[in-house]
C-alpha cells in the first residue's frame, strides 16, 4: 500500500471516531453558566507525603501544557492531607484529580481515600437547569468503580451521580452511591 492511500484511511477514520463520539454524547453537555466563588478542596486521607508530592508533580506533568495547570496549595493535618485549589479550577479538572489522587499508586492493593468539594454555580445539562446548581457537592470514586475511569458526587440533600470521563457531557444521576454527603473539610 501507498503512503498516500495509508494517510487517506487514517483521516477517513479519524472522522468517523470524531463523529461516534459526539453521536454517543447524545449532544448532551454540561456547561458551569456561572462559577461560584471559593476554594475548591480535596482532603487525601491515607497517603504518606513522599507519595502526595509525587502524585501531584506526576499529575501536573502528565496534563499541563505550557504550565496551565494549577498546582495545589498542601496543608497537612495529622493524617489528612487539604489541596486548595483557586476559583479558576473547573469542574471536569476538578474530577481528574479526585480520580488520580484515588488511583495513584497501581502497585497498591486498595485505593486511596480521597473526596473534594466542588462548589457549583448554575449549572446546565443540554440547556437545561440542574437541581445541582449553586451547592457545594462532595466528590469521589465509588467503592464499586472497576472501569478506574469515573468520578462519583453527592449532593448535601443526597442525590447521587456519576461523572464518567470518555465522553463529553455524560454525568448522569444514579440510585445511590458508597458515600454519604460530609460538609467540607476546613
């Protein structure tokens, strides 16, 4: 086969992966129509600090681009590690470090206890309100998560949901989750 006819499939199908996404995403996608204000916070229950500064430096050379990512302020409480992020980190930024953090060390058995607080402002689902908007929700993995690809949160009132991360704009509500609402950890 020619150069020319091997580059000409792979466009081919790049368009149609292009295509399957979006067709699978249903048109559906979360849009922040407002950010609230405030921290967002992610408390790190189990990690001895050698692996938290690993973890974050191997975050932030694996997603940022030119510097874009935002690295957390760290306080330590006994056994509790706060990451303090600015306002200016989204929601879906948000997500990836609850997942990593929980995740960060493959050659360990059990997970890494880890949940944020993200405070939401309006918040949109293919243009329509969510019952989510203006709450500050509690993030985490789900004990049951075996895809190592998702984010979980509670609402204060309880309402559960699942953020997978393959597609855009598919967080979808679910029964009931393996963690209950705590407030924010200052």
């Amino acid at each position: 086969m020619s150069i020319v006819y091997l580059l000409i499939l792979a466009a081919i199908a790049a368009v149609f992966l292009i295509f399957a996404r979006k067709k699978s995403c249903g048109g559906k996608e979360l849009v922040e129509k407002t950010k609230a204000g405030g921290e967002r916070v992610i408390c790190v229950y189990d990690m001895d600090k050698e692996r938290l500064q690993n973890t974050i430096d191997e975050f932030i050379g694996l997603y940022s681009d030119n510097g874009d990512v935002e690295r957390p302020k760290v306080k330590s409480d006994g056994k509790v590690f706060r990451l303090f992020f600015s306002p200016s980190l989204g929601y879906v930024s948000m997500c990836y470090w609850v997942n990593y953090l929980v995740y960060a060390d493959e050659s360990r058995k059990s997970r890494y206890t880890v949940r944020g607080w993200y405070p939401f402002g309006e918040v949109l689902l293919n243009g329509e309100p969510l019952p989510v908007s203006n709450q500050t929700v509690m993030l985490y993995v789900d004990k049951d998560d075996r895809t190592y690809d998702n984010v979980s949160f509670v609402t204060p009132d309880g309402h559960h949901y699942l953020q997978p991360f393959a597609v855009a704009g598919n967080l979808h509500p679910v029964a009931k989750g393996s963690e209950d609402y705590r407030p924010v950890a200052q």
